[in-house]
C-alpha cells in the first residue's frame, strides 16, 4: 500500500496561478485522512512554497514533510526542521556563474534561505511573481555573497526558448561528472550538488521515517523529476511529462496539470487500497 506521495510542484501539482486546484485538493485530502503523507517535491526553497503548505493543510506540521532544491535540502515542516542540507562547492558555483554570464542568461543562484537573480529579465520577474521572492545582484562575480557568509545549494540558467537551454546543456558535458544537471519548466537548466537530486531526497526521507520505498508514489512531468520517477514504488508522469521522461514512468495520466492529473493518480493508483478501510 502506498503511505507516501512525493509531488512536484510547477507543471504537476499546481496550476498557472500557482494554488491547487478544488479537484487536486480533495483527492489529496481523502489521502489524508487514511494517513497518507503528501510531500511537495520541488526545485524550490522550502520559504517559497508556504502557501502549497497551508493549501495543503501541512504547514508547521509535525510529522509531515517538504523535499526542496531538488533534494538538496530536507524539512519536517514544524519548526521547520532541517534534516538535510547539502551546499555547493563555491569554486565549482563561480565557475558556472562566470560560465552563464557569456552565455548571457538569466541565473538564480540559491543559498538556504534566499534567491539571488543575475540578469534578471521582465518576461522572467512575471514568470517568478508568486514563486519566488528574486534579490537582483549586478555583481560580475559571488564575492561579496562568498563574503557574507552565504551557503549556495544550486544555481540554474534560465532562458525562456528551450531551444536555447538545450543548445546550453549540449557544451556543459565536463559538468556531467561535476554536478546534477536537470532541465524544468521548459526555461531552466539546474545544477545541484553530485548526488543531489529528487530521487536521493525521497530515498534520504524514507530512511528518516522508516519507510520502504515500495510504498511512495512518485509524481512529476519533467526531467528534474525522473531520479524520483525512478526511484518510487510508482513513478507516474502527468500527461504533460516532457517526452524524454516518460520511457521512465510506470504509468502516464491522461488528464495533464490543468485537468487534475494529480487527482487522477491518486484515485487510479491509491485510493482503491484503502477501499473498506
């Protein structure tokens, strides 16, 4: 039986306008209510998702769960409390800061608590408004943010035409070894610590609560999801997984992220083991 689901947020479990929809909400809550535990899996910081967490019902709760920066940091959500925190290497974080600026992109740099933005564009504050709360720095270099004393955890290049990200990732094969690289949102192309990623982060939590990871159910639709895809007892794309992913889910929804394709998995995959109960 399932005891745990592991969602992404953007693309899968939240809509256009950043909130969960009335159809998600309620099969999340039947879920609930058996005991299940819902944790939000995202490239995000655990600060920009408090409004997922209080739609939810699980903010400042005890017992309940957020897996943020792609697994690159762990809260039980009262407090909260860091269980896992994994920083990046701040000669390897430079280098891809110097690296972005001749690509001329967009970079949000992330220490625990905040978001730092490099040319940061209009088309890009709109997308982020409701995200994430973006500190514009200018600076050529990290030096001052190094000075400061902040702890970076990832950094991602953002371009609006995936065509470029893509052009990107196909020259930054020395990273493959150096770091976890992962495209999402059809702009962003994401580096995070060797080692760190969803599918770690799910792995790491299951171990802190006791759980087999036979009994996770694992939701996504795009490439910074497929390590937790992989990873759960089911890995289920929504109908909207990007097509190089969806080889690796064990199940496609066929309602995507706008239709209540979380809903979905939930009353196919979960909800009929608790029947009678």
């Amino acid at each position: 039986m399932y005891r745990l689901i592991a969602s992404d947020l953007d693309e899968t479990l939240l809509g256009p306008d950043h909130h969960i929809s009335q159809e998600n909400l309620a099969a999340i809550r039947k879920c609930q209510e058996f005991g299940i535990k819902f944790v939000p899996a995202t490239g995000r910081g655990f600060g920009s998702i408090q409004q997922t967490l209080e739609e939810l019902g699980i903010k400042d709760a005890p017992g309940q769960y957020a897996i943020t920066y792609n697994g690159g940091a762990i809260y039980e959500n009262q407090g909260p409390r860091l269980i896992s925190l994994t920083g990046m290497d701040y000669g390897l974080i430079e280098e891809l800061y110097e690296r972005g600026q001749k690509y001329g992109v967009c970079m949000h740099i992330y220490s625990e608590d905040k978001v730092f933005a490099y040319n940061l564009t209009d088309e890009e504050r709109e997308f982020c408004r409701g995200r994430l709360d973006l500190i514009e720095i200018t600076d050529p270099t990290l030096d001052r943010l190094r000075e400061s004393g902040e702890k970076f955890v990832k950094i991602l290049y953002e371009n609006p035409d995936f065509a470029k990200i893509k052009q990107i990732r196909s020259k930054m094969g020395d990273m493959e070894e150096r770091t976890e690289m992962s495209c999402s949102s059809s702009r962003y192309l994401e580096f995070n610590p060797v080692g760190v990623n969803k599918g770690n982060g799910l792995k790491r939590l299951c171990a802190e609560i006791g759980l087999d990871l036979r009994e996770t159910m694992a939701l996504g639709d795009s490439f910074n999801d497929d390590a937790m895809i992989k990873a759960a007892g089911l890995g289920v794309g929504m109908a909207n997984t990007t097509p190089e992913m969806r080889a690796d889910c064990d199940a496609i929804t066929k309602h995507d992220y706008l239709h209540g394709g979380v809903a979905e998995a939930i009353e196919r995959f979960v909800l009929p083991q608790y029947q009678g109960k």
